[in-house]
C-alpha cells in the first residue's frame, strides 16, 4: 500500500492525519516522490555523523509530509524531532522553514 492510499484511508475514517506516526513497514517501503526542500545545520563538519537540526519536505502523490528536528534542540540532539501530514504544499513549506531558522 502507498502512504498516500494509507492517509486517505485514515482521513476517510475521520482520523487526524496532521501529526500521525506512519506504520513502521509503510514508512520504510516507499520513498517519497519529490523531496521539494532540505535544509540541515551541520556546523561540526561534513562528515559528522551524528544528529543535527533538519527540516525536509517530502510529496507522497497528493500528500506532503514536512519533518525534522527544531533548532532549538541544538547540535548532536536527538530531542524536539517533528513532522506534519498536509495537502497543503504552502502550508509544509512555510512550516518547514519556520522551525528551521
């Protein structure tokens, strides 16, 4: 099953898909068809391994998934991680950005 056919599914049964966790085997199946923006703050170097502040967003068919983790966790933090399901492609966007900076 695609994550879009999933997140319809679940809106159709009146479920709140805007900060839904996706099945452990659909969120690994499928990649997203377009990632439409990625930014990362990595001033340790380019080679650092561990985790830095992100945000992404991703287009699943008619759907956007916008993820990260805040700036405000800090440097090599696995705290504050995030994400938010939406037709809205703006909507991902300005919310990608803005817990970015």
């Amino acid at each position: 099953m695609k994550i879009s056919d999933w997140l319809d599914q679940q809106e159709a049964a009146k479920v709140d898909v805007s900060q839904i966790e996706l099945p452990r085997d659909l969120a690994f199946e499928q990649d997203p068809d377009e990632t439409i923006y990625f930014q990362e703050i990595k001033p340790c170097s380019m080679v650092c391994k561990k985790n830095h502040p992100f945000a992404t967003v991703e287009r699943f068919d008619h759907w956007y998934r916008a993820r990260g983790q805040d700036k405000k966790a800090g440097i090599h933090s696995s705290k504050m991680r995030w994400q938010l399901f939406t037709r809205n492609k703006d909507l991902a966007l300005k919310t990608a950005k803005a817990r970015i900076e």
